[in-house]
C-alpha cells in the first residue's frame, strides 16, 4: 500500500504522472491511496501557501488513462461519513455538510476526498 498524502499539489502534471508510472512499474500489484487535488483546490491552495506547480485534475479516473493497469477502487468522501455528521454542532452546519455530501460534485470540489486505486 503506497499512500502519498498531500504531494499532488507540489507536483507538476507531469512529475505526477511520471510517479504513478514509476510505481506501478517498480511493483508489480499493489494499491495506492492519496487526497484528491481538484483544480479549484489546488487553485485555492496556491492562494494560501504560494506559488505550487500542481495544477489539480477533477476526474479521479483520470490517472486509469495515464497508467496502464491502475483503476479507481473508491472515491471517499469524507464529509459523508457519520463521524463528520456528528460533529456538526449547529442546524446551519448540519445543513451544509448535508448539501455537500448529497452531491459528488460539491464533494469533490468543496473537499479532499481520498482516491484509492489499484494496479
């Protein structure tokens, strides 16, 4: 299990590329897991730590295109688990993380959700 949390942004299109080439290559199965780095997250994410050379990418599927053999396993959205739910404290927060998590589209760009493939 490779994990590489919070690399994608400081990481050119492709260098990331390059990497998940490198790894599925270098082993030979395995699964790997890491945030996911929407264009308006690592958008935002420039505003707050600076010139980074990540660009983001909004379809999760599309290192399967890059890397021959790797394939989304699961999209989490953690905003959708019940520990989340229950931290919301108020019925406006409730509302909100309700609205989200009812939509993949605001989950993926209003949240880092973890993407775990397999090669």
């Amino acid at each position: 299990m490779i994990v590489h949390n919070g690399l994608v942004p400081f990481l050119s299109m492709g260098d990331y590329q390059s990497l998940l080439l490198r790894l599925t290559r270098h082993f030979q199965s395995g699964e790997m897991a890491h945030n996911s780095y929407t264009r308006p997250a690592v958008w935002t994410f420039k505003r707050v730590f600076g010139d980074v050379p990540g660009i983001g990418f909004n379809d999760p599927r599309a290192p399967e295109r890059w890397v021959p053999g790797l394939k989304l396993v699961e999209e989490i959205f953690n905003v959708r688990s019940p520990e989340v739910a229950e931290m919301a404290t108020s019925l406006a927060w409730r509302l909100m993380l309700g609205a989200i998590a009812s939509s993949t589209i605001l989950s993926r760009h209003l949240e880092a959700a973890v993407l775990h493939y397999r090669f």
